[in-house]
C-alpha cells in the first residue's frame, strides 16, 4: 500500500523549490487516497457520482431454496449474510414469510394451512463482502 504524506505550506509556497521529496509526495498521494491508506483522505459520497457503481462492479451471489411444508409447520431454511436483500418468493396464500432474531436474522416459513403441504421458492440476492 502506498504511504500518504502530508504536503506542508511551506512546501508549496511562491518560494519554495520544486523537489524531488515533494514531487514523490504529488505522486503517491493520490494512490495513496484510493488505496485506503492510513492517514489518507477519505473518498466521500457525493464525490461518486450517481449510477457510477454498477452491478457488474457490485460482487452479488444469488441463493435460491426450494421445497415444501407441512401443514402449520414451521422451518428455517436459512440465515441469509448480513448483506442481502429481500428475497424474492413464490408463494400462495398460506405460507409466512418472516426473519427471526435469535442471535442472528434467520429466515422462517410457516404453512398456515391446517390440511395441505405447500410448496416455496425463494430466491435472494447478497453482496460478498
């Protein structure tokens, strides 16, 4: 990573020299800010421009459950990371979709029906990070 290093004034007032210290520094330094480097500026939001991240640059995987339920059954399928959005579902009339906290979200199905098995799919979509 490269290293950021403050520019004093005295550096780049009308009287001072053009080195090669301060050429190395107008250099790194904006490698440094887009590295992330220690003591670099931070990249703010409203200097990326809206749209400029897209979904090719965005690392998304897409998780996909299917099966089916017994009758007033419940089931945990799956405790979607901590970056995903909300799933897309087939779904009837009769089955509950819910995400439980009990240390950690889980996605939960319930089959309201008292007579029937029901069918799901639920497909979603989560960033690795």
């Amino acid at each position: 990573m490269t290293t950021y290093t403050a520019i004093a004034d005295t550096e780049i007032d009308q009287d001072s020299p053009v080195t090669e210290t301060l050429m190395t520094k107008l250099r790194n330094n904006p490698i440094a800010i887009t590295e992330g480097s220690s003591g670099a500026p931070k990249v703010q939001t409203a200097a990326i421009n809206d749209a400029a991240v897209t979904q090719v640059k965005v690392n998304t995987t897409q998780a996909t459950y299917a099966g089916s339920i017994a009758p007033l059954a419940e089931i945990n399928i799956a405790t979607p990371n901590s970056y995903s959005f909300f799933p897309e579902w087939s779904n009837n009339s009769q089955i509950v979709i819910s995400f439980r906290s009990g240390g950690s979200d889980a996605l939960n199905l319930f089959n309201n029906d008292d007579d029937n098995v029901k069918p799901y799919s639920i497909t979603w979509r989560y960033i690795n990070a």
